[in-house]
C-alpha cells in the first residue's frame, strides 16, 4: 500500500466534516473574524499561561504581529487576561465559550452518516490505533501541539462516531504537521517565508499580488510578503524570471528534502496496520468521501 495515497485519501475524505462542524459554530455563536487564533490557544494550553510566541512555536506558518492583535481583542472581551509576565490566560467566560464551541461542532456532525455505522466504526477504530501509535512514536522530537491536541481535544469515547472520526484525524494531521515542522525548522526562516517557498514550489502562486492573495491579506502586509521574497533570493532558492518566481536547482532541493524527511517521521507509526487493513482503510475512506458528498450537496 502507498502510504502517500492512503493518507491524502482519508485526510480529504474527513477534513470537509471537520470544516462543516467549524463553520457551524462559527456561525451560531458569531465568533469574530481572526476568533479561532484564540479559541484554539485555548484547546491547546488550557488552563496555562502562553505568549505568542509560545503559540508560534505549534502554529508557525501565520503572523506574530496579527495573533497579538488577535489575543488583544480576546482580553477585550474577556475571553483572555494577562499576568504579571505579559503572558495570556483563558478567563472562565473564555473557557466556557469554547466548551459550547465545541458543543454546538459536535452537534452538527453527529447525526450525519455517510457510510452505514459498522464502516463508521471501522473508520473510527483504525484512526484511533493510527493516533496512538503516533503519539507513542519518539520522532518528531518535539510534539507539544500534538499531545496537547490529543487530551484537550478528546471529546470521550461515548461520543458520536463522526465526532471521534475528526478527532483521531485531526490527531493525525497534527503529528504531519509537527513532523513537517521539524524537517524545516533548522533553516531558521519565519513560517510564513517557508510556506511562500511551498506556494512557489507547488507552483500555487508565483508573483507578490498571488502569494499576498493565498497568504492571506488580511494577515501579512505587501511589504512581509515582498521581504519573504527577498529572503528566498538572497538563500538561492528562488529567482525571478520573466516577473514570476520559481525555485532554483538549490530551492527545490531543499523543499523536497523537508517533504522526504516529513514522511520519514510521519509514516512509520502507520505499521500498526497491516496491509490488508491499510487497504480496507483506503476503500472505508474513498465511501466515507463519496457518502459525504452525497449528504452535503443534498
């Protein structure tokens, strides 16, 4: 089994129920715009202090200066306050708004059923033993937003089977995250540089206007995204041809090398599952996708 098909597979299959349980949150409580910066620091730290910097460290690729401002309005409304060391903590208000947060996403999944409910199961019971064999698994060295994910995240085992679904996988997409992380972090670049480097690489965006646009401009400044560039140039692994950029010899290099070494983290827990069941969860996921669709567009 190519474990390079089985895990697009199934991540795409399960990230629409995930985005369908956020956005009907979102919209029933009214979080603001920019909200799920400080409802996540929230899932992830608890009842801990962080800095920015501290949430930087698990979620790399946005800007510094925009999650202040984001942490900001969250004490405004009493979501967060700050001790003594300028750091943030959740008030009760906060800590209840995300405990309904999450209510109301449960909510809205747990009825769905895109494949009858032994498949559900299945699903759900594969994607457990795939997270904890992850979680157990010493490489990435550093995986804090993975563990934290996991045991603040978990809604229960009596919870639906949708529910649990997104949970292991989200769990999942935690551990690729943090194996990616580790497999460019010694470059010592800002997150938002090497994901324009990945935009470039994919050949997704290619000149300043369509990297702000993918980037997002409400996060980063023209002038962020022309300095990400700026950089990538001076390091060899871009250039300038014809006003769009494209990767170097160098460039390209670099960025496979991180996506081999993310994979080189990343796959070795999936031995848990032997090929036949790594079969079945390819096929359980391929109905999950299509049973999904059905639903959604019904």
């Amino acid at each position: 089994m190519n474990l390079n098909t089985l895990w697009p597979t199934l991540m795409e299959s399960v990230e629409p129920l995930s985005d369908f349980a956020l956005d009907k949150a979102v919209a029933e409580l009214e979080l603001e715009t920019g909200g799920m910066t400080w409802l996540w620091a929230i899932c992830l730290f608890g009842a801990e202090p962080f800095s920015t910097t501290a949430y930087m460290r698990i979620r790399p690729y946005g800007s510094a200066r925009v999650n202040e401002t984001r942490f900001a309005s969250a004490v405004r409304q009493g979501m967060l306050t700050v001790n003594s060391q300028n750091e943030y903590l959740p008030t009760e208000k906060g800590i209840q708004f995300v405990k309904k947060f999450l209510q109301v996403a449960e909510a809205s999944i747990a009825h769905l059923r895109p494949m009858p409910i032994a498949g559900l199961q299945n699903v759900a019971g594969y994607g457990k033993r795939l997270a904890e064999a992850s979680l157990a698994t010493p490489e990435p060295p550093s995986k804090f937003g993975l563990i934290r994910y996991y045991k603040n995240l978990h809604p229960g085992q009596d919870a639906s089977l949708p529910r649990l679904i997104v949970h292991y996988v989200g769990t999942l997409s935690q551990y690729r995250d943090a194996s990616h992380l580790a497999a460019w972090q010694d470059h010592n670049l800002a997150g938002y540089v090497w994901s324009a480097l990945t935009s470039i690489w994919r050949d997704e965006a290619n000149t300043p206007e369509a990297l702000h646009e993918e980037m997002g401009q409400t996060v980063f400044s023209r002038d962020e995204i022309l300095g990400a560039l700026h950089d990538l140039v001076n390091r060899g692994w871009i250039e300038e041809e014809s006003e769009q950029y494209q990767t170097t010899t160098e460039g390209k290099r670099v960025r496979q090398k991180a996506e081999d070494l993310t994979d080189l983290h990343f796959f070795p827990p999936w031995v848990c599952l032997n090929e036949t069941e790594q079969e079945d969860l390819l096929s359980l996921a391929t109905q999950f996708r299509h049973g999904l669709k059905d639903i959604t567009e019904s």
